[in-house]
C-alpha cells in the first residue's frame, strides 16, 4: 500500500503485464511510462474508453481507499468491479501526510451512503458518522444535493481527494461553486486528482490537464483541450452546429 504523503509521480510497472487484454491494452498504459501529479489539482480528460477512469481507479486502490469509495477507513463490497492495474503501479510521495482523503466514484455514491446508515446503526459506535456529511442521510438527499453534503461538509483539508466525474451530479453553477470549494482546501494543503468531462472543472488555473487518447496520453493547456475547443465550436453557434448534426 502506498503511504499518504502528497503524490508526486505514478509508475507503470510493464514488467509481467499482458499488453494484449485488458487494462494493459488501454492507450495510457501502452505509451507512457510514468505520469506526474501535480500538487494542487491533476486533470484526466478525454473521450470514453481512453482509460482515464481505469487509471484514477487504479491511483485511489493503491493509496489505500476502498474500491467503490469513500474515506480510507471504509472497507466494503458490494460487488469486485476494479481492474488489478493497482498491482501494476507505483508512485513517489511527499513526506508532508494527508490527514483527510476520500474516493469518489458518481456511480458508488448510493453504495457509500448505504455504508454510512450501516456503520451508524452498529451498538456503541459513538458519535454518528453522518454528521461530518451534514447531518442528513444522503438517501434522502438528491443526488447532487448528496455529493454537494459530502464535498462541503466531509472535505476537512490536509486531504488528498481522488474524483471520478463529480460534474455528473452538479449544475453548472454548482460545478463553478466547487472550484471556490476546491480553492478554499487547496489553500489547506489538499491535493486533487479529478477525472472529468466538464469544460468548467478543468479551468482551475494551477494544474495539470492530461487529455487521453486512443493515441496516447498528451499534457494540454486549457484551450488546447478537445473538450474547450468542442463546448466553445457549440456555444459559437449553437443552430449552426444542431444543423449539421442533424443533417438540416
């Protein structure tokens, strides 16, 4: 298991892995043989199957967190869905520790909250956990109301904090919310590592965006993203674009 010292840099380790199935024949895996974190927030970005889920999957294992989320305390299953290219990575780290982390996973979300009534009703467990989320069940919560809870309330500081498309569960203003959110931790030590599709998440300024393709992995700047150049070719004019899609 890796220590939780700040994230400097991901190695693959190719020695023994099957470049013909999967995950070693996903693009990032094939092409590169490390990667560095930056020490705010590390961006993945890129169109589905590239492997940038697989990787921030493989990242948040290794550093100790329970495959379907949650804080590095949690330890349940539901059901074996990660790959094993946890066992084929290894990282550099920091001295400086985090004393806050959590995974979250979109689709686990409901897996986590469901943990959290579990752990609260177990006899003599002393304070209950919801209340570092808010004090309200996420299950009765929507579910961007409940990421919102979690991100507000459970995110402390000093964290490292591994995000798999959290934009799936927000509104627009809410995913600009999130970057004063992250600011607000960042200035507390914390580091990020987010995969995304949302245009707005990735425009924090002091970070690093790795757009992956079927090509390869590829350090871009904001604008240079396919996902700015596609929002901003839509937004530019929006009838236009229907038009050709449409084939009008």
């Amino acid at each position: 298991m890796i220590s939780k010292g700040e994230l400097l840099d991901v190695y693959f380790n190719k020695e023994n892995a099957d470049l013909n199935i999967y995950p070693f024949v996903l693009p990032f895996f094939r092409y590169l043989n490390e990667i560095k974190i930056h020490p705010k927030v590390t961006y993945f970005v890129g169109e589905n199957g590239t492997g940038k889920s697989t990787l921030l999957e493989a990242i948040a294992v290794a550093s100790g967190f329970n495959p379907e989320g949650g804080s590095f305390n949690f330890n349940f299953s539901t059901r074996e869905s990660h790959s094993i290219l946890h066992k084929y990575i290894r990282a550099s780290r920091g001295v400086h520790r985090r004393s806050d982390g959590f995974f979250l996973r979109s689709e686990s979300l409901f897996n986590v909250a469901t943990e959290i009534e579990h752990l609260d009703a177990e006899p003599g467990g002393g304070n209950r956990l919801i209340e570092s989320y808010g004090g309200q069940s996420l299950h009765e919560q929507s579910h961007g109301e409940a990421f919102w809870s979690l991100f507000m309330n459970r995110f402390r500081g000093n964290g490292f904090y591994v995000l798999d498309e959290p934009e799936a569960a927000l509104s627009p203003a809410r995913q600009m919310a999130m970057l004063i959110r992250m600011d607000e931790l960042i200035s507390k030590d914390s580091q990020f590592i987010i995969a995304t599709h949302s245009p707005i998440l990735i425009a924090y300024p002091d970070s690093l965006i790795y757009e992956f393709s079927n090509q390869g992995v590829f350090l871009r700047h904001y604008e240079q993203t396919e996902l700015f150049q596609t929002y901003q070719d839509f937004f530019k004019s929006p009838s236009a674009m229907i038009n050709h899609l449409l084939g009008s």
